[in-house]
C-alpha cells in the first residue's frame, strides 16, 4: 500500500518486515524512517507536508510530517469508531476521507475528517472506501466500481453514479476495501477477484509429510486451538463482502460454524469459553455452548484501543494482549478477575507481539525486533525479568507444545516460505533451551501477524497448518486509459 508525495518525487510506503512507516525519494538516497507500523490499514499524502497513517488495526489515524519527527493520534470527535481504515487527503490538503468500523452498524461508512478540527461527516450510500479524483468520488458496491460527482466544499455525492468497472477484487481486510487507484492524468487500475479461497487447513506429521486436509478451504488469516485440542477457532474473510469474522471447526464432525464475535483475534479462555472484543469496543467472554457473554472490560477502556488478543493463562487467571500505541506494539496483561487494571507487561523501544504463554503458565514466548529482526524470546510469567532469546537465524509465530517440553517457530526462508523450527525446553524455577533444530519446510503459510499459522498437536508429532492453496484463477490487473471518457 504505497503512496505518492503530492510532487511524485517521493514514495511513502510501509516496510512489513521491520513494522515501519518509511519514506524514499525516487532522485535516490537509502529510505528514511518515519514511525512505527506493525500492521498498518493504510497511508496519505498532503499537500501540506502531513502524512496521514493508520498503523495497525484499531489504532486511531496518526498525522506525522513527511519530514520526519513525533507521530500524533487523530481523534475524531462523536461517534467514535472501532477502528479506521484507508485514509486519503483531499485535495485541500487539510480535509480527508477514512473508512470508519463501528459498533453501531448505521454510523458505519465513509467519513470525511480534518486536521484542524475533530469535526467528521458521514458520506451517506458509500459502503466502501473512496478515493476523489477530478471532481468524482470512487467507491464499490460489492465487486462493482462507481463514480459520482463529489462537491467538496459540501462533502456531497451529486448526481448520479455511473459503474466504470466491474469484477473488482478484494484487497484483504476488515472492510469492503476493493483493491482499485487512480490516477489523475486518467489511468484507472483494477484488480480482478480470484475464484478460489486463500488457504486450507492441512495436517503435517513430524517430517513433514502431508496426511490430511481439514474443514473446507477458504480465506483464512489463522488457527488457534482450544485447549483440549478438540476444536480450533479461525479468522476468515467473507468473498464477497470482505469483513472477517470467527469460525469454529469440531474435529469430531468436520462441521465449520460461524461464532457471533467481532473477529478481532479471539482467544481460548478454557475449552468452551472464548474472550475476544465487542462491537461496542468491550472485552467480552462467550460460553459457546450456552451462547452467554460476561463483560470483562468496558469500552471505554483506553486500553483496549488497538489491542490484539494474544493468551490467556493455564488457569485462566491472566489474559495478554498486544496493544499499538503511537504505531509502537507492546504486550499488555490483566488479570481477569478485575482485581487490577491493564497494565503493560513490557514496555521497549523494540515491537514486541504474537504472545503465547506457557502451558505450565509460568513463561511467555512472543516475537521481538530488538536485534534489527524479528527473533523468538521466552520471559517469565507473570512478571517479567528472565528473558532469554530462543531464535538464532530470525524467528515468528511461537507455539508451545501440549506439555510444555518443546517450543516451534517459524524461521525465514525462500521466497514465501518458513522453516519450522523447534527447541526442547526445560522449566520450572528458571528456563533452559537446546539449540534449534529444523523440522521441516511446509508449503507457503498464510501470512498474519495477528494470529498463529499451525498448531502443534500431541507430542509434537503432528501439525494443523493454515496453507496458501493456488487459486483456479489468478488475479489480473487491468489498466484503463482516458477513464473520463467511460463517465461521457
């Protein structure tokens, strides 16, 4: 999701690998770094000199100067949103459109903000995000591309819209977030939608061989199971709408079925019980027999603002969360009795994230970029203090296996693949590990730092992985040239 300078002499654009929002002018010269981004939904341009960034799902929209120097949260004033996404400048330089998720699903849509004022205004009829160009607003209903003339003095659609493309793809999300840009000299690119899901839950033995597949294929951004190992709960883009939801899958029946949560990154809290946030912005905790919800936190709670589940303790005593602060991750932790408030249980320079804590409940495993990469650290629970790196060659996604007595992980590769990776591990009173040895390399995996991409099972002689499958129908990008003449 790259993004011009308003003079085309520069790029902003955000380097995944090191979670960063970073500039590069295309005269030459290495890229200069602007502010932390672990998962960022998005990046403009002003004309003004401002960079408007969303850098991780549920984090407000940040404002930072081109030129470098403190990133600051834009807040909008009443009704405020779950979460932001796409946001791109008008041509004043000073007002914007942003994609806005809310709990409310009538105060859901295309927003039009500005800097200099916590003021919004809601486009009514835009279910998607927008891009202006030349006097007409951009947006999708469903796979279908419009424009419609845009006043914006007003912030008003005028007119009729009129379709221009048809079959656009999604760009994967949390929003209708069609993948489509235009230019203003009159090019219009669009990418197609593929006819296949993304990924297939596939089991693995312990050398890698393929056994099985499990549940039906479909877009899915990962896999988590319950501690009883009879079911797992998975994050899945809907095709043709684009939101995502949770999805439970019982190994006993092989039925696939849709869990009424808010699908940001829900977690196990016992075999039958799943915490995750509300529509509303709260902590909720879902008997998924029952179908019962208990509140753990507020929404209110400034907390939870850009927090991803990641654990809940053993006992159920500690839940862990990571939370984007200033594009900046760190764990948090609270004890979910209410006893105490969150509280942050590290708090680095470095992006800390894809916490898993220990099947005995005393050490935690999660994902560091302390070195210049990301590595696997193991620390003690509940309090921190004896941290020890894990991972030599780079290192993601940590899980533990079933008793505890070794640690996987993911380790850079070829192209788009990993190496599974495992140490054996002692606990108890202090933390000791063998030195990594290589399992094997599976096919391409789904990528999402939000949620683990396998799941050990047993002794660690077996594997559920969430595997990227080839789509019967590639995606193709078409290029229109003179789209004003389509709108004639």
């Amino acid at each position: 999701m790259p993004f011009w300078s308003p003079d085309g002499r520069s790029i902003g654009f955000f380097n995944f690998a090191d979670g960063k929002l970073e500039r590069l002018d295309i005269s030459g010269g290495a890229p200069q770094v602007l502010a932390p981004a672990a998962n960022p939904r998005g990046g403009s341009w002003g004309s003004d000199g401002t960079i408007l960034f969303v850098p991780a799902p549920s984090s407000p929209i940040f404002k930072v100067p081109a030129s470098g120097g403190t990133p600051s949260p834009w807040k909008p004033g009443d009704p405020m949103p779950v979460s932001f996404e796409a946001p791109v400048f008008l041509p004043d330089g000073k007002h914007f459109l942003y994609w806005a998720f809310h709990a409310e699903p009538e105060k859901q849509g295309l927003y039009v903000g500005s800097l200099e004022s916590p003021d919004v205004k809601r486009i009514p009829g835009v279910g998607s995000k927008g891009e202006y160009v030349n006097g007409y607003l951009f947006y999708c209903k469903g796979p279908d591309l419009f424009a419609q003339k845009f006043d914006v003095s007003k912030f008003e659609l005028q007119g009729e819209a009129r379709r221009i493309a048809s079959d656009v793809g999604l760009n994967y999300g949390d929003v209708d977030n069609r993948a489509f840009t235009i230019a203003a000299g009159g090019t219009l690119a669009v990418s197609s939608q593929s006819s296949l899901a993304a990924s297939q839950l596939t089991w693995f033995d312990r050398s890698g061989k393929q056994l099985d597949r499990a549940g039906d294929p479909g877009s899915y951004f990962g896999v988590a199971a319950a501690p009883d190992y009879k079911k797992v709960i998975m994050e899945r883009l809907d095709p043709q709408s684009g939101a995502s939801g949770a999805w439970l899958l019982e190994f006993s029946t092989g039925i696939t079925s849709k869990l009424k949560v808010i699908n940001n990154t829900p977690v196990w809290a016992g075999s039958d019980r799943i915490v995750y946030i509300a529509e509303d912005g709260s902590m909720q905790a879902l008997d998924i027999n029952s179908g019962k919800n208990q509140t753990l936190l507020a929404s209110s709670s400034d907390e939870l603002s850009g927090a991803f589940l990641q654990s809940v303790s053993p006992d159920g005593r500690f839940l862990v969360w990571t939370k984007s602060s200033s594009g900046q991750s760190d764990p948090w932790i609270v004890p979910l009795d209410g006893s105490k408030k969150p509280a942050r249980f590290l708090d680095t320079p470095s992006n800390e994230f894809r916490a898993e804590i220990s099947p005995d409940g005393h050490w935690i495993a999660y994902v560091s970029n302390e070195s210049g990469r990301d590595e696997v650290l193991v620390d003690s629970f509940p309090q921190p203090g004896q941290r020890k790196r894990v991972s030599s060659e780079g290192g993601a996604f940590p899980e533990w296996r079933q008793d505890g007595r070794e640690l996987y992980y993911l380790a850079p590769s070829s192209g788009s693949h990993s190496k599974l990776m495992v140490v054996r591990v002692e606990t108890g009173a202090t933390f000791s590990a063998s030195r990594p040895e290589f399992l094997f390399e599976p096919p391409a995996l789904s990528d999402n730092p939000r949620r683990g991409q396998y799941v050990p099972f047993g002794n660690g002689d077996r594997f559920l992985m969430n595997v990227t499958v080839q789509e019967t129908k590639p995606r193709t990008i078409t290029l229109v040239l003179n789209w004003p003449a389509l709108l004639k």
